[in-house]
C-alpha cells in the first residue's frame, strides 16, 4: 500500500511553485517580444544570437558557437546554411584543423549590426526595468545557467 502524500509534498507538485514554469515561460515570451524586429531583419531569433557572437568576435569555430549558445552542431549547421545563403556568414575548414569549420562575418553581416543596434534597447524598454535591476536578473540567471551546466 502506498503511503499518503503529505501537504508540503503535494505543494511541491504544484505548477505554481516550480522553478522551470516560469523561466520557461518567460524565455518563450521574451523570444516572441524580439520577433517583430527580427522580423524586418529576416532573422530568425537564434540567428541573431549566432550574429550577436559573430560581431563580438568577427569569425568563431562551429563548436565555439556551440558551446557558447548550447546547440548542438545538428541544430546550428542547418541555421548557418540560411545565414550563409544570405551571405552575411562564410563557412570554411581551418587550415590547421580539416576537422573544424569557421565561420566568419561577411560584410553584409557586419552591415545588419548597424540596422539591429536598436533591438537591447527596445527590448529593455518593454521589461520596465531598471537597469540594476535588469543587471541582478541577468547575474542570477547566469548563475542558474553555470550551476546547471
């Protein structure tokens, strides 16, 4: 026979006091507040975040990318193709390395910096924040991100 649950048990079971619900939700949310200005950019929301890497950096390898945004190189070859095709990235083999890819800002990426440079801003307008207060939330999510790593 199975033993009865407790109350603290069952308030553990709860959608209302999970961790992942609301972090969940809002990475969902946020990633659709950034769809309108991805969207006049003809970005999808993880192609600005390889391009945010690649105009911090100008070229990184495909696993440098990866482990920097945790995708895996099943999930990025496919996104860096389109960017490719666009030619805003360039994909090519190291010389000193056959095995790895790199992948370099082409200039009509580095152009699409400029027209995306309004995005943070507005972003940061749409959570009523202050900027110590967006600072400490992103800390604290860096931190939860190193832990779970």
């Amino acid at each position: 026979m199975n033993k009865p649950s407790t109350s603290s048990e069952n308030a553990l079971q709860k959608l209302e006091n999970q961790l992942c619900f609301p972090v969940y939700a809002v990475s969902r949310m946020l990633t659709k507040a950034y769809q309108p200005y991805l969207r006049e950019l003809d970005l999808t929301y993880p192609q600005y975040l390889v391009l945010l890497l690649l105009w911090e950096h100008e070229e990184l390898t495909v696993k440098a990318l990866g482990e920097k945004l945790l995708l895996d190189s099943g999930t990025l070859t496919p996104l860096l193709k389109r960017l490719e095709q666009k030619q805003w990235v360039s994909r090519r083999r190291d010389a000193r390395d056959e095995r790895s890819v790199i992948i370099g800002l082409l200039p009509a990426g580095r152009a699409l910096q400029q027209r995306a440079c309004h995005i943070p801003l507005q972003l940061l307008g749409k959570l009523a924040m202050t900027p110590a207060e967006f600072a400490a939330l992103r800390l604290q999510l860096h931190t939860l991100l190193t832990q779970l790593a």
